[in-house]
C-alpha cells in the first residue's frame, strides 16, 4: 500500500482509509470534523466515488487532529459523494483507527419501514429488519456535498441540533392525519 501524506483532497475513494478524518470550516471560523466509515464493495469492487461518511461530535477553533478527535462519538451518518470533502473546503488531515474510538456504523433501515426492508450496518446488509427495528431505527440516507456542514453548522454554530423523527412517528402522524380528514 501506497504511503499517505496529509492533507490532500481526494479525487476517488482509492487513497480513502476508513478512520480517515477532515475538516469543515464552519460560518463562524470554526470547524467540525467528518470521518470516514465504510466503503461500498458490492459487486467485490470498491466503489470509486461512494462512501459512508460520518459527523463527529467534535467542534473547535482549530484543526482536527487525531489527538483531538479521540473519544468524540458519531452524530449522525450518510451515504457521501467524494466531492463532499473538497466540496466544504476540507482536506483529510490524517487517519485514527475507528476502533480507537469505538466507531462503528449505526444500525439502518434499507428503505421505508415495511415487512419486507432489510437492517443495514453501513453499506453491509445483514438480513431483513423485524418489526422492532422498523419502529425504532432510521433510514439509511444519501447526503448532498454540502449536507454534512450543513448539519456541523445546526449543531454547532446554531446549536438547534436537528430533530429527526423516526420513519414509524411520521407514519402514525400521516395515518392521524388521514383519519381525521375522512
């Protein structure tokens, strides 16, 4: 394997090692850090421009080390274009083994909860989901480039962290919704 040196911006996924870190400038001159998770290797091939994207729970006015990210938990995670890092102005400045920090994907819905979806860990899919999982888990989501700083800036500049509703509590709102329409 190729020796990394850091920073650098990634054209591809090729040079991306999962615990890698970045950096995103965030409005008010801080930064928020994002991490890489997984590669998607469907197919027995790492896709080239996918991958599992993580935002820590880790905000400063300096740079992200791997010092100063240690023990910082996972906020949230999506499915991310590799233009997302250079998108935001960032660089991978460096790589922390996720296991360092106890880092690994959040359990997942594959879609919309139904009897048939599948209970995801990041790009592995590990069988179909149960009743319990549908009403208590999230759906595996896609972020736009500048989605990850978008959620840095709510959580950390704004500091209104996003709520999420759970897909089964939007569910019962729209069948409430319906009933008392009809």
């Amino acid at each position: 394997m190729r020796k990394l040196h850091y920073p650098f911006v990634p054209r591809s996924t090729a040079y991306l090692r999962e615990g890698q870190f970045w950096h995103i400038p965030l409005s008010d001159s801080s930064f928020a850090c994002g991490r890489v998770l997984q590669f998607d290797l469907r197919n027995g091939k790492r896709h080239s421009r996918l991958f599992l994207a993580g935002l820590l729970d880790w905000h400063a006015m300096q740079l992200p080390t791997v010092e100063s990210i240690a023990g910082s938990a996972l906020l949230r995670q999506g499915l991310a274009h590799i233009q997302t890092v250079a998108w935001n102005n960032g660089a991978i400045l460096g790589h922390r083994p996720l296991e360092a920090d106890g880092l690994e994907p959040f359990l997942e819905l594959s879609e919309w909860p139904h009897p048939g979806c599948k209970l995801l860990k990041g790009f592995d899919t590990l069988r179909q989901a149960t009743l319990r999982e549908r009403k208590t888990l999230y759906v595996q989501s896609g972020w736009g480039n500048e989605f990850i700083k978008l959620l840095a800036e709510e959580y950390f500049v704004e500091k209104t962290p996003p709520r999420r509703k759970l897909p089964w509590e939007e569910y019962l709102e729209l069948k409430a919704d319906t009933a008392q329409r009809y």
